[in-house]
C-alpha cells in the first residue's frame, strides 16, 4: 500500500481583492490554518473521496466528469482535481482521499484552494510525478477555474508558497517580510458566499459603468502600493488606515454586507487601528490590525455581536509532504 498525506496553508487578502481579477497589485498572507489531504493508491479504477468536516463520502468515475447534486457540491474541487490529474499525467490507478481542514469553508479564507493545493501535491508524491510548486499551482490554478469561475491566481499561489506577498497578474510577484509585531484578527460571518457569484457582480458592474470602476481599481492599487511600503517600515497605524480606506472602496463595488460593517465598526470601536473585508466578500470574514494591548478587547466585543473571531499567525510553510509511506 502506498499513500501520502500533504498539507497546505490557507490565505488572507490583506488589502486588493476584487481588482486584482482585472490586473492591480494585492497583498496577501498566508496562514497557519492548514487543509490536509491523505491519499492511498488503490486497484479499483474509482475515485474514492471522503470529506470529514462535511460528513461526506461518495465513490466517483475515474476519468468521466459527473454531475453532481446540491448535497455533494463541497466534493466539487476535489473530484475535479483527481480528474485532471489522472488525465494529464494518464494515471493508470484508482484513489482513496480523506480531507480535513481546519480551514473555515465559503469564508474567504482559501479553503477550496488549500484543499487542491494539498491533493495535487498528495497525488504528485504518491505517483512520484516530482512536480514543481509552480506547476502544483497551476494545475490547482485549473480547478479554481472551475470551481471560482473567474479566479485571480492568488489563492492557489500563496496556498502553494506560503510566506506573505505582492501579487499581480501583470508583474513579478514581491516577497514581504512581515514586521514582528504584526497583530492581526479574523472575524468569521459564518454567513457563506459564494466568489465566484461575488466576482461576477463587481464584473457587471464594470460593464456597466467601466470608467468609475476602473478609478476604484487604481485607487485599490495604490492602496496596495502604499500597503507594501506601510508593512516595510513596520507602520501598522499607517496600513489600518488603508484597511479603511480600501473597505470604503469595496463596499462602492457592492460586496460588503451590513454585518461585515457591523463587525468592522465594533473592531475599531475598541481599539483597531483599521478593519475591511478579507477575500470576495457578501459573508465570510473580516480582518482587523489593532495593537496586541487590545486584541482581547476585539475579540470579546465581537463575540458579543455574533461573530467568531479567529487569532491568527502567519505561516512561512506553504504546502508540504506530512507523511509518506
């Protein structure tokens, strides 16, 4: 029996998303929550997939696309990603998967592509194809496709890579070294939502009305620009006010929601220097930087208004190997 488990880390959008689909400047982290994928080489020419945090187990073709029914859906990426894998490589074995992760789902957070992050590199081990991270990328970078619709690249990259970046499609992405005393909270919704739904919203409104929000786009770029050099010199008060400024800037494209305000405000009300959205918004999370004196402050007045404040680290690992066997 041969099998493999491989783990990648999940992302936060500092300051950029949304504009960063039609080429602007992002930055983005990636965390220490992690998705893991197991897999064991099997004789049966099956997919067989079980997903433990959705109480899910389904055997799937080996190569035929399925449809699949509502209840199923979260199986979407992963059957997607064996799938191209055994066509691109002609994999002539069948697969047994378990996932985990601890990972909030529908939240922004990279769930979806840490979970293909870690099967492609699972697969990639066990079949011993000895692919590089950049091609683990990419291939998870084709199940995004399917799944987003219309991804940005950053979340199969930094799920990949690890460590904190400045992405763009455009230009050659910039590593970031983090200042020590950077503090920063997740507020989880648990309001789910879907990105891709959310990227085709801020895109009708593009067509509709290009010339404003191409200004947005810029103006979400510089903020990015500025960003970058805020987290050199270590001004954390400097890139919470760039936080502020950019949940101005998407809340104009239409993807905040009243309770991700909601949140936003408490955050600064006690403390924050600066809070936004993090990810495709209508849901999901919001990010807060605040000075470590008052992050419990934050969180317990978040916990009062409903929301599930998550403390977070940040992760240099990106995906890597756990077991081998």
């Amino acid at each position: 029996m041969i099998s493999c488990t491989a783990s990648a880390p999940g992302k936060c959008i500092l300051v950029g998303e949304h504009a960063v689909v039609y080429g602007t400047k992002a930055i983005v982290t990636a965390l220490n929550l992690r998705a893991f994928s197991s897999i064991e080489i099997i004789s049966d020419k099956i997919i067989d997939i079980e997903a433990i945090d959705f109480q899910l187990q389904k055997k799937f073709p080996f190569i035929k696309e399925t449809m699949l029914d509502k209840k199923f859906l979260p199986l979407k990426p992963i059957v997607n990603c064996c799938q191209i894998m055994i066509n691109k490589f002609k994999l002539n074995k069948g697969m047994k998967l378990k996932i985990r992760s601890a990972i909030p789902s529908s939240a922004g957070l990279g769930s979806s592509a840490a979970v293909s992050v870690a099967t492609v590199k699972a697969i990639e081990s066990v079949f011993e194809l000895n692919l590089t991270n950049d091609e683990i990328s990419q291939i998870a970078f084709e199940v995004e496709k399917i799944v987003h619709t219309r991804p940005s690249g950053i979340d199969n990259f930094i799920c990949t890579h690890g460590g904190c970046i400045q992405y763009s499609k455009k230009e050659q992405i910039k590593k970031i070294e983090l200042p020590k005393n950077f503090s920063l909270i997740i507020c989880n919704s648990e309001i789910p939502r879907n990105t891709g739904v959310l990227v085709e919203k801020v895109a009708k409104l593009h067509n509709k009305f290009p010339n404003i929000t191409e200004k947005i786009f810029d103006a979400i770029n510089l903020l990015s620009i500025k960003a970058l050099e805020s987290l050199k010199k270590g001004d954390l008060v400097e890139l919470g006010e760039i936080f502020n400024l950019n949940q101005g800037l998407l809340e104009a494209l239409g993807v905040s929601t009243a309770i991700l305000s909601k949140f936003i405000n408490i955050a600064k009300e006690n403390g924050a220097y600066g809070a936004k959205l993090t990810g495709a918004g209508g849901g999901g999370c919001i990010i807060a930087i605040s000075p470590s004196s008052k992050q419990k402050n934050i969180v317990e007045a978040l916990k009062k208004i409903g929301g599930v404040p998550i403390l977070t680290e940040f992760s240099q690992d990106g995906v890597k190997v756990e077991d081998l066997k």
